[in-house]
C-alpha cells in the first residue's frame, strides 16, 4: 500500500468573498458539485456529483457558482504540501479538489497525522482509497464499501484500503470507466461489451507491467515573487524555466503541457495554458515553448509569477535519431550510423534503403528476420 486517492470536501475558503456558511453551501461548477460544506457532505453529497442531485439529497443546501478566487490560494498551498510530504503527486481541482499522491508505509496512524494537518489548514472532509497503484485506490474510494473492505475512520475521514495480498484477485475487476484512455478505444471496448480489466485481452499483463501508466500526469510547480519594480520580467521567466528543465534533467522526464500564471498586487490572476503533441525536455525547446505563451501579457505589472507543467517519461528509443548540431554529418546521429553500418543493398539485409531506415523506427518489421 503506497497510493492514496482521496476526494476532499469542506474545504477553507481562501477569498473573503465566499458568502456561504461553513454546513450548508454547495459550490457548482459545470453543473456538478465542486466543494460542500460539512452537514451537505454528510447528507450524502459528494464533488464530482450532479448539481442536480443536490436539490433531493440536501434540499435545504445553499447553492453557489464556483469562483477561481475562492480556492487558488487553498490549491496552491495544499500542493505544497504535497510537494513536501509525498513521492509523487497529481492533483484534480476540476471537480473538485482531491487526486492521487504515494506516501511509503502508510499505515493507519501514520494517516491520522497527515489528516490532522490537512484539516486544520484547508479541508474539513476527506473520503479516500488506498491501494498498491493509484487505479485501484481510486476505484476503492468510490467502491471500497460496496466489496466490504477494510476502512479506517475518523474525525471527518472515511478511508478504504485494498491489503496487498488481496490486489492480484482485484485487478480482473477494476471497471473500464477508471481508465485515462482514448474516445475511440472505450467505444470499441463498449461495442464489444467489455466492463472491466479482466475482459480485454492483454490489458491485465500492460497495467501490471506500468505499474503507473495509467495514472493522471504528474504536475511540477514552481513560483517565485518578484522582488521589486525594476526587475527584467525576461530575466525571471528564464530562471524560472531554468529551475524547471534542471528538475526535468535530474529525474530524465519531459513537458507536454505548460501553465503560466500572474498575480497582481490587488488580487488579480491571469493565466495562459497550452498542451503540445510531444513531451520535451531540452532547455532551448522548454525555454521556446515557455516563451511562446508571453505573446500577450496582462494589462498589469506581476507581483507573483507561477509556472505549472505536466510531466511525462521522454522516448529513449528516439532520442539520438537527430542530434543537434550543424546540419551537416555531425548532426546526423543514429539515422546516419544506421545508414553506414546497414548500408543500401547490403547482402546480408537485401531491402530497400527505406524500410531499412523504417526498421529502426518500428521493431516489429523485424519480425521473422
């Protein structure tokens, strides 16, 4: 047991603008419930639900639109502390705040401290799951009561945990629906029938083997205040992008997505978010990819700049195809090696010089050679 998946709920509101009281409001956001207080998440209301569940669980429930200003500053704290306390964490704050993060040795009281913590600076309810991979511990935070599985219980948390020797029997059953996988590969999966792991051949082997594939994309976060009016804005942006290839180097990961955020003295947020086909983590193509988001600019200066970005494994098999370089036969890398050593119309590989280069983009061409 390592991976928690918690859903949290009667979260501190972080804006005095918040007109609601600390039992009964109901935060909405896209039509499904975001944050409640205490007495609506006892009578049954949960972030992610319908808004319109609310209106029969919890009739007397004060229902309000989300605001990006109620929550940012409890969102940014909350994952600092998650920065500081587990291996690797994602956070979801679409609907609603909650996600996944890895704390080794997790046993019971060493979770009634981590939750004394989290409640007494930002969230008042908590149901969660916890299980050997971030798959199965979500699964069990919704459906952990329903297998009958153990739980630990506590001042405003429920939790369900999978033991260890029980998760090799559970995997079969995971339902599909828990899956981060494609809209044309759930709708074959649906035409078929198929509701769960252990009815598509070969899934089962493929989750077992990527013991965190599956999983939401980890997010790094850095910030940083700028100390004065004078300050280069650029200059601040590239230490910042500094800080997060040297991040990305040390654990050999790349970004395919990108967030900027700035704050400005009065309150106000502005931000601007892409996400690009590949992850990549050179310097000069993170630092590009950073500079493209400062085409347009807020209409006021940044007290505070903050730049979130979603990590991913980079491909090995291709990294050195085309080194950087001249353009010339230095820069040729792997693909011109291949060709010198391979050669076109080699006897002992008669083929043509395409499917020869083809080869060493597709193992599987090799097949029965």
């Amino acid at each position: 047991m390592g991976f928690i998946a918690w859903r949290l709920g009667g979260l501190y509101p972080s804006a005095s603008s918040f007109p609601g009281t600390a039992s009964d409001a109901v935060v909405v956001r896209r039509q499904s419930v975001y944050d409640c207080g205490m007495a609506a998440w006892d009578a049954g209301i949960r972030p992610g639900q319908a808004a319109r569940e609310v209106r029969w669980r919890y009739p007397s429930a004060q229902v309000l639109a989300w605001r990006p200003d109620w929550y940012q500053a409890t969102q940014e704290a909350l994952g600092d502390w998650l920065a500081g306390h587990a291996a690797r964490f994602a956070m979801e704050t679409v609907e609603g705040m909650g996600g996944w993060w890895e704390y080794p040795r997790l046993d019971a009281e060493t979770w009634r401290n981590l939750w004394g913590e989290v409640q007494s600076h930002w969230a008042r309810r908590c149901q969660a799951g916890v299980a050997g991979h971030p798959l199965l511990a979500r699964w069990i935070r919704e459906e952990g009561e329903r297998w009958h599985l153990p739980q630990w219980r506590g001042d405003g948390y429920t939790v369900y945990y999978l033991p260890e020797e029980k998760e090799t029997k559970f995997w079969p059953y995971l339902p599909l629906r828990y899956l981060n996988v494609s809209p044309a590969l759930r709708e074959r999966w649906w035409r078929y029938g198929w509701e769960c792991v252990g009815q598509v051949p070969g899934l089962l082997e493929r989750l077992r083997l990527l013991p965190a594939g599956a999983a939401p994309p980890e997010r790094l976060l850095l910030r940083e205040t700028l100390a004065g009016e004078g300050e280069v804005l650029g200059r601040l942006l590239e230490y910042l992008g500094g800080q997060l290839t040297k991040v990305l180097a040390e654990r050999g990961v790349g970004v395919d997505w990108i967030r900027v955020e700035w704050r400005g003295e009065g309150g106000e947020r502005w931000h601007k978010a892409r996400r690009w086909p590949e992850a990549v983590g050179e310097r000069r193509r993170v630092l590009a990819r950073l500079s493209s988001l400062l085409q347009v600019l807020p209409p006021w200066p940044p007290v505070e700049i903050a730049i979130e970005a979603e990590v991913h494994p980079l491909s090995t098999a291709q990294l050195g195809f085309w080194k950087e370089g001249d353009g010339g036969k230095k820069g040729r890398g792997m693909a011109g090696e291949a060709e010198e050593r391979v050669g076109v119309g080699n006897l002992a590989w008669p083929q043509w010089r395409r499917e020869t280069m083809w080869s060493f983009w597709d193992p599987w061409r090799r097949v029965g050679r």
